[in-house]
C-alpha cells in the first residue's frame, strides 16, 4: 500500500466514522465527480435513514450547494451542487445538519480526465465478448460471499467464472487477430439468483460485479487495452435494473419505477413510436412495460432518474476513460430523455462513440434513431451510432436462398439501396451476428464455403463491423436451443480445457481455416484505407453474382461474391467499366493472386473476391 492508499483508506474511515450516533450516510451517488466539466451541476444522490430531514452545505472553495430534492421517502436527499470551472481537485466537505446532529462528508473531486475520447469510425472493428464466457483468468473470484448465484459450468444459464483477468490476459490475442476494440457485455453487479451471468440486470450502477473483478481491475484493463492500441466500449442500460438492486428494497419514490398491480410485460414493439396509427395502450405498454419479471422498468419521465442515468454513463466515461457505449434497448426507455442523454454525452465528451441497439428487422423503422437524422415527428435520437439489424438478418439468409428478385444476394442489394434513409450510413454497426441472435456459423448450415463469402461481404461494406467471440473459429450457437447456447465458453479460457483456442497452432481443420483466413482478413482490413473512408458503389446482382467497389480518388478495390453452388463466372470489364477506368491489374488478397487482365477473369463457385486495383 501505498502513501496515497493509505491516505485514501484513513478518509475512508473518518467519513465512515463521523458521526457517533446511529445517523450515518450509507451511499452517495455519482461516487466522486470531475472538475472542469462543461455543465457545472451535480446531483447527488443521499441515501440514509432519514437523511431527507438534513440540510446540507458545501465547505469547499468554487463548490456550492444549490437546492435540495425531497421525495415521499425520508431516507433520501437529492442534493444539487454548482462546481464552478475554478473549482480544483479534493475533498469536498458536506456538511449535513438536523438541529444538534451533525454529519460530515467529504466527497471526492477528482482531476478532469484531459482526453477520455477516441471515438469509433469505419476503420474500426469491434470484437464483442461476454466476460463471464471468455476466459476465466481468477478461478478464486468464481464464488464471492454475499454473491447469491454460485460458479456452474455444466448450466448453460449459470456462471461460468469468465472475468475481466481473463480478458486482460488474452488483449494480445485480439491485438494479433486484427480488431480495433472490445465491446464487453454488461460486467456490472448483477446480484441476481439466476441468469446472472449475461449482465443485463443490473444491481449497482456504481460496482464492478466482484465475480469479474473490481473497479480498479476495470480500470487496469481500460488502461492496458489502450496501452496495446485497442479501444473499449461498454454496454449500458437505462431502461431496467434488476430486481435485486438495492433500490428495490426501499425505492425513492413510488414512481422511480413503472409499477403495476400485476407482473406487466413489454409488448417489444418499438415501432409504436414512430407508427402513425400507434394505439396509446400499446405505445404505453411498449415503453412502461418491464422487459422480464426480474427486469423493473425505470421511469425515465421522472427527472431526479433521467439525472442519476446520466451522470451515471459520464462517470464511467470520465472515471475509467473508456472509448465508446452500446446502449441495450435503445427504444425501450421515454425516448426524448435518452435523445438528452445521448446529446449530454456527446456534448460533455465530443467524438464520443454511442450505439444504440435498435433491433428492427426494417430499413426505415431502424433509421429513425440514426445519427443526425431528423424525422417528420421532430424527433432526433443524437445518437452516433446504430445497430443495423436489417443488413445482419440479410446475411443470414442471403448464402443459402436461391437467387431471385428479392432474395439471395438481392437482399444486400436492397438493404443498401435504402440508405438514403440514413444520413451518414457508414456510422451504422454491422454484424454477421452478436450474443442475441444465432451464430452466423449455424444458421447458415455450418458450411465454410459461406464464412469465407460473409466475412469479406462485412468487412468491405460500408460501416464498422462487429464481431462476435468465437467466431474466428467458426463456434457454433443454435438461438432455438436457448441463449446459453449462442454464449458457449471460448476454448481454452479455463483451464484443464480440452482444447485452447488461444493457441493457434493448437486448431484443425475448419477451425482453423476459419481462424487463418479471419485473422488475414482482418489485418489486411486494418490497414485498408479506402475500406476505412472510401465511397461504396455496387452493381445490380444477377445470376447469383454481386460486385460493388470501394473507392475514393486513389485507390479501388473491387469486391465479387458468386454465391452460385456449382457454376463458375466469367466477369469482364464491359459490365464494370465506369469503375475499372484507369485499372489494367489487380491482387487478390485473400488468395494472394495476381490478376494480369481484368478485362476477364473468373470466379470460382461459392467464392468471395477482395481485388486491389492496380
Ligand atoms: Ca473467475
């Protein structure tokens, strides 16, 4: 322990100890806040028995205590402070008085990160893994006391002992396979009894689940990533808690959730708030409905939780420097404050990366909440960035339909046609597939031959692709046989695994021609200008044949997917001749092959072609 350590533990204790009677504060909330931020205002969230009956005065220079929010419940105070931008890094001494009783509180002010954002672009591919099945780096966290669901590998619905040591230990591993990022599923306290392991219930908005380590380890993980030239995007969720938060014990208010007499469920249809013909119960369950029994919706319409969420998100930003969120749920929640959310953050951090996750299986119904886009209702979501779902589900069926007007490779064809709908598409976040959704491998009857199509197609269209764990290895996951199923231990995360996957040399067969021709791919993508900035142009498909171009002034690349089973193609430069001008050659590059004349050559069955123009 250090100086510092030791000076932070003995405040610790002067402010767990400072008062001798029973009185005490139990949870302040943000935790700490920054100097410098662009709005001035904080909210404090006190929590105590009876503290709403203090007043409460700040005695620290630049800080000030504004106004204090009661609710119906005693044992909470809402406390507004105004830091001016003079104000330096400490200790800011509350002050909470009630006749002769005195608490005292000293709250951390900690030093504005300088620069907490590198944002994400289409020269980006975001790995996305869920802590508790990729490795397990700390079997000695697996089981924690006062952790109430227990380490089970052989449930696929239980804890598997994944942590963020796990993933720490293998960042090179990613860095070697050619990925920009991590999107890690939610790593937060879910001290749930069941289906702890994916994250999404959320038991303390401020803690680090002690089964993945702590805040600090987070914080080391943020810090190596960055030191190895990889970003990190965190999954968030302002739409529901869980069930096992400790608010649920003694709520602020009662209308701090939607509650009704009976369990009611969201309807999921999120189109109710852009369909003209929306009936007002089914645009009121959508939002106010709870997404599962063990999921309580959050009223976002009340203000004191709109400004909990929000400084919730900037202190994660601000606090471990992270690069980037996905927001779940993205239209579950009131949707004009998560527009406010969104425009806070990019306001307080610009360049700041969200997506959003919008799971339509529409163009249009998607590209309502995509960046910049202004709809005939007013509304503007001021996200970043969106999932596109529509361009993902085309993936899982275009491989494998016959070839027709609508269907096969057509599908690419017109899902991309209706860009016009987004007014900066190649911001949208792409994917063969993610932790919700069958594994792409599966779907599409585990065949290689369409692995070796798909990738290439997601990761030399426009937007910046997503890839989901395992699939460098082509692991299957069958949605029908439950999530677990899609969410299966990467092999060689624990050990005494039969096989470790972390080791390339260790891989055979599919497995490994998937790993080789992903980790090609990936690192040659990376280096890829014109994929990274370059325009897109694609030509209509026909006889299960599909050619578009990436380019910009300098550079094309041509990409060419024949999805015929049995039948080769001859392409000539006739069809193609408006983006082969000034083009004699080209190279391959997924085969290495030097193509001599590009007025004819051939592409084999089931076969992808990426060729740099010369
Ligand atoms: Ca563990």
């Amino acid at each position: 322990m250090n100086r510092v350590c030791i000076f932070q533990a003995i405040t610790l204790l002067m402010t767990a100890f400072s008062s001798t009677d029973a009185q005490k504060i139990e949870r302040i909330e943000p935790p700490s806040w920054f100097t410098e931020m662009k709005e001035p205002s904080l909210q404090l969230m006190v929590y105590g028995k009876e503290i709403g009956s203090f007043n409460v005065v700040a005695d620290y220079p630049d800080v000030r205590v504004t106004t204090l929010i009661k609710t119906e419940n005693p044992n909470y105070l809402f406390v507004n402070l105004d830091i001016s931008p003079q104000a330096h890094p400490g200790n800011v001494r509350l002050i909470f008085t009630r006749g002769k009783q005195n608490l005292t509180y000293d709250y951390p002010l900690l030093t504005h990160p300088a620069e907490v954002t590198r944002g994400f672009d289409a020269s980006d591919v975001i790995y996305l893994l869920m802590p508790d099945r990729f490795a397990n780096g700390d079997p000695s966290n697996d089981n924690i006391e006062g952790m109430i669901e227990k380490v089970n590998r052989s449930n696929p619905n239980g804890r598997h002992g994944g942590d963020l040591k796990g993933i720490s230990d293998h960042i090179d591993y990613l860095k070697d396979l050619g990925v920009t990022g991590l999107w890690l599923n939610p790593f937060l306290e879910n001290n749930q009894p069941s289906f702890s392991y994916h994250g999404y219930s959320i038991t303390d908005l401020y803690r680090v689940d002690p089964r993945y380590g702590s805040n600090a380890d987070f914080k080391n993980l943020v810090s190596k990533a960055h030191g190895m030239g990889l970003k990190l995007v965190m999954d968030m969720i302002c739409n529901h808690i869980g069930s096992g938060h400790w608010w649920m014990k003694d709520l602020p208010s009662g209308d701090w959730i939607h509650q009704f007499d009976d369990f009611t469920r969201t309807n999921y249809r999120a189109s109710t708030y852009m369909d003209p013909y929306s009936s007002e119960r089914d645009a009121y369950l959508m939002e106010k409905g709870w997404f599962d029994r063990t999921m309580p919706d959050l009223n976002q319409s009340n203000p004191l939780v709109e400004t909990y969420l929000t400084q919730n998100s900037l202190w994660w930003i601000a606090y471990f420097g992270i690069d980037g969120i996905r927001m779940d749920t993205y239209p579950y929640p009131e949707k004009n404050m998560m527009s406010r959310w969104a425009k806070r953050v990019t306001d307080e951090f610009p360049g700041f990366f969200i997506v959003g996750e919008v799971w339509y299986q529409q163009e249009a119904l998607t590209a309502y909440w995509a960046y910049d886009r202004i709809n005939s209702d007013g509304y503007r979501s001021n996200l970043p960035s969106i999932t596109d779902f529509p361009l993902s589900l085309a993936t899982h069926s275009a491989f494998t339909e016959s070839d027709s007007w609508t269907d096969g490779l057509a599908r690419f064809y017109l899902t991309l046609s209706q860009d016009f709908l987004y007014p900066d598409p190649f911001r949208n976040v792409i994917f063969l597939d993610n932790h919700d959704l069958p594994r792409f491998f599966t779907q599409t009857g585990m065949r290689l031959d369409i692995y070796r199509m798909a990738l290439p197609f997601i990761l030399t269209t426009r937007g910046i692709p997503q890839f989901y764990y395992g699939t460098e290895i082509v692991m299957e996951g069958d949605k029908s046989r439950g999530d677990g199923n899609l969410r299966k231990d990467f092999p060689g995360g624990w050990a005494g695994d039969s096989k470790n996957a972390f080791i390339g040399e260790n891989l055979e067969g599919v497995q490994k021609e998937a790993y080789t021709f992903t980790k090609k791919l990936l690192n040659w993508r990376k280096e890829s200008e014109v994929i990274h900035t370059g325009k897109l142009k694609h030509f209509i498909p026909e006889n299960n044949l599909y050619v578009y171009f990436r380019y910009n002034n300098n550079e094309s690349v041509m990409v060419i997917l024949n999805n015929s089973e049995k039948e080769s193609r001859t392409i000539t430069r006739e069809k193609y001749s408006e983006s082969l001008k000034g083009f004699t050659k080209g190279v391959e590059i997924i085969t290495g092959t030097e193509i001599e004349d590009i007025t004819s050559f051939i592409i084999s069955p089931k076969t992808a072609m990426i060729i740099e123009l010369k």
